[in-house]
C-alpha cells in the first residue's frame, strides 16, 4: 500500500500576525477561565485551522510530541468538542471540533447545564445527611446545609438562564429574586466544622471539580472557590491551612479573587486582619461567568480592526493559505461577542440588586 504525503496545513506566513493575535485572544479569556493554558493552546489553533494533525500541532505551539498526544486524548474524549479522523491511505489522525463554528457556544452552554443537572441530586442527598449531623449538635452542619440550598436555588436560575443567552433578548429569561441580600447585621464569622462535615465539605469541593464545566480548569483555584461557596467567610491564613499553599500563593489568588469580584473584603480588624467573604454560594458563579465576558469584552475592538483590515486588504490577502480560515474566526468571535454583551444586562440586574 502506497502511503501518501500528508497535506500542511498551516497558513501563509503573511498572515502569521493576524494568527498570533487570535492566539493571544483566546489565551487572554482561557487565563480569566483559569484553563490550563497547555490545552487551551491545542484548542485554539484547532478553532482558527479547523483542523491539524499531532505533527503540525507541535511545530505551532511549540509543546512535546508526548504532551500533545496527552492532552488529545483527554479532549476527543466522551462528550468533548474534539474529534479525529485517520486520513485516508496514512497512519495519521487528524483533529477538528466537531460540528459547525457557529454551534460552539450553544454546545458549551449545554455543557454547563448538563453539569448543573448532574450534580443536583447529590447536593440534595447531601443535604439530608447534614441536616441528621445538624441534630447531632455537629458543629458547621447546618450551616453547610444552608449554603448548598443557596446553590441549589441558583441552579434553577442557572438552568434558565444558560440557554437564554443564546436566544432573542425578548424571550429571555428574566431576573428572579433567587440571591439574598446580605443582612445589615450580620455577623462576619468564619466557621469551624466538625470531621464528619469537614469530610462531606471535601467530597463537595471534588464533585464540583469533576463537573465537565471546570474541566481544564486550575484545581487549585477550584479548590478556593468552592471554600468559599461552603463556608462564606475566610481569612488568608485559613485558606493556606486548607489548600497548603504558600502564603504568597494565596495573596496572589485572593487579590484575582478580589480584583475579579468573586469576593469581598468582609471585615477588616483594627489590628489589620482581614477577612474576606462570598455573600452567596451561587452568586459567585455567575460573577465568575461575568468576568469571562468582560475580559472577552476588552478585545472587542482589536477583533473588529482585524476584521476591517481582512476586509480592505483582500485582494492582496485573500488568495492567501488561511485567509478563509482567519475571516470566518473573526466574524464568529463578534457574534458571540454581541451575543454575550446582551446578556450582560441581565447579569448586571441582579449583581446591583444585591
């Protein structure tokens, strides 16, 4: 059997600039997710050459053979965007998101609500566990037992709101009295559990960090916002006794938790100490989702000038190996964009109710 060339795929170098700056886009947003950049890479020059093969992978971004072939195996995985296909007559695969570009952010919203859904029922069945150590006098049950409630009162909002982002404004869903306000009064305290609830605390932290919505994403950070979901209040110092990180490793997460506005500055004591707060268990996670769009946001003009510079450059770019490839990125990127923007409204609504 006649083993054919493979075909290359990569793009004419004039338009390397315009890749670069793609490259540096998406990165700029996996960062916000807080992905794992390595993966993030691979994805990245899938979405803008739809498809490449392990070989052309390596000479783009620059990574290991080995890491490469790791990472494509975990992302053509069940459920995944990724696919791959042996190229007819050749001992090679190649690798492409599956289904149509325009389809990538409805797929990814599903995601997220498939997550929610997966893990609704645990949380209740966790919750009837701790509710029986709550009457055993266990110290943090109940309020554990609380903050999941607050959870799972905002995954109903979730569950609507996801797939509304991708629909007419109008028949979007709208805002609901789901968050509480924080009480006046209330009082700025951290919580100490007892084993059997610091042990059901644990298994939430991991089943949060196994749901494909956080898949890719920095576990140690997963491990900090989930803190925050089930106690609410924390200093640093509690934070480096649970995580067993370095105390500028925490400062460093908590100032991006802080600048991102997942979290607050609670209480501040006289002598300095500082304790931070997350008002509500599930707010944190559509202020996490808004800071995606917002970072997304800052790169609106840089797209739209790459767009307009395609346009007015295309009799001498657009015969170019790419170019096709390039221009249709750039106008998916805008749409979402928009699509995104709307619904930035609707986020805001209930943050500034609070």
């Amino acid at each position: 059997m006649t083993i054919q060339e493979e075909p290359n795929r990569l793009f004419d170098r004039k338009l390397r600039k315009y890749e670069d700056k793609i490259i540096e886009l998406l990165l700029d947003i996996a960062q916000q997710k807080r992905a794992n950049l390595k993966p993030s890479m691979i994805s990245s020059y899938l979405l803008i050459h739809e498809e490449l093969t392990q070989k052309e992978l390596k000479e783009l971004t620059g990574l290991s053979m080995g890491t490469i072939s790791t990472f494509l195996s975990v992302m053509t995985g069940a459920g995944s965007f990724i696919e791959k296909r042996r190229i007819p007559k050749t001992h090679t695969f190649v690798y492409s998101f599956s289904g149509k570009l325009g389809d990538l952010t409805v797929k990814s919203l599903e995601i997220a609500v498939k997550s929610i859904i997966s893990i609704d029922g645990y949380l209740r069945n966790t919750i009837l566990k701790l509710d029986k150590l709550d009457e055993q006098g266990k110290k943090g049950a109940k309020h554990l037992s609380q903050r999941i409630a607050e959870l799972l009162d905002s995954f109903a909002y979730y569950k609507e709101l996801f797939p509304g982002l991708v629909k007419p404004l109008e028949e979007r869903v709208q805002k609901k009295q789901i968050f509480q306000k924080k009480a006046v009064s209330e009082e700025v305290k951290e919580m100490e559990f007892d084993q059997d609830v610091y042990v059901i605390e644990d298994d939430i932290h991991n089943q949060l960090a196994a749901l494909q919505m956080f898949s890719n994403r920095d576990p140690l950070f997963i491990k900090i916002l989930g803190l925050f979901i089930t106690r609410k209040y924390l200093t640093q110092q509690t934070l480096k006794n649970n995580t067993g990180l370095s105390s500028g490793k925490i400062s460093q997460e908590v100032n991006k938790l802080l600048e991102d506005g997942l979290i607050e500055k609670a209480e501040v004591t006289d002598k300095g100490k500082i304790t931070y707060g997350a008002s509500s268990a599930g707010l944190i996670l559509l202020r996490f989702s808004r800071s995606i769009i917002n970072r997304f946001t800052k790169w609106e003009k840089t797209i739209g000038d790459m767009k307009l510079e395609f346009e007015n450059n295309r009799q001498a770019l657009g015969n170019l190996k790419g170019y096709n490839q390039i221009y249709k990125l750039l106008i998916f990127l805008i749409e979402t964009l928009s699509l995104y923007k709307k619904s930035i409204s609707i986020m805001d609504e209930v943050l500034n109710d609070l």
